[in-house]
C-alpha cells in the first residue's frame, strides 16, 4: 500500500541526521517523495503500487548523480558520478539506498 511504503520513507529518513526534511504525496497508487538535504541536493523517491516500479534518485544541481530503481530492466543501480550506466543490482529498500547513499556521500566529503 503506498502509506505504508510513505511511511516506510519517513521511517528511514529519520535515521539520517543529514536530511532535513521529507515531503510526501500520494495520488491513487502512485507515492512520492522528496527528503530534502542541507546542500542545495534532494533525494526524489517513486513508488507505483500498480506497476510495482520503484525509484530512488540523488538529485544534486538539477541533475541525477545517483540512483536505483527496477524500472524497464529489473533492479539497478545508476552509479555516483555516472549515472547514465545502468549496473545490476539486488533489490533495494529505502533504507538500503540510504545507507548506499550515505557511503558515497562521505566519501565524498558532503555529509
């Protein structure tokens, strides 16, 4: 159910300190969200209950740097800094791109 997935998000966002704010909608079956960070960068989240399609984006200046999703060629990763690539992946929770997230963001030195 998209609450329940809704939920979930704000559930997993409250365990990073570096997001500042979650911002939810939900219209017949389809859940966004967007968590909002302290840099000028978001992270839009997509879920389609009737599809089962599944989105997750690091947005940084206007462009997608990071990314997951199971849309059109089951789960995959766009990779940090490449995000045109499409790299297998298992799939993924929310929580888990978190955490993805998190790793390449300090290591970058912007969390």
């Amino acid at each position: 159910m998209a609450a329940d997935f809704l939920e979930q998000v704000r559930e997993a966002a409250r365990a990073h300190s570096w997001i500042t704010q979650v911002e939810t909608h939900r219209e017949g079956r389809v859940a966004r969200a967007r968590l909002r960070m302290k840099q000028s960068a978001f992270i839009d989240v997509y879920y389609n209950m009737e599809t089962g399609s599944i989105s997750f984006a690091y947005i940084e200046r206007g462009k997608r740097r990071f990314g997951a999703n199971n849309m059109k060629i089951g789960w995959h990763i766009h990779p940090f800094d490449e995000p045109g690539e499409h790299r297998p992946s298992p799939p993924l929770t929310i929580e888990e791109f978190l955490e993805l997230l998190a790793q390449e963001l300090a290591q970058r030195g912007k969390i």
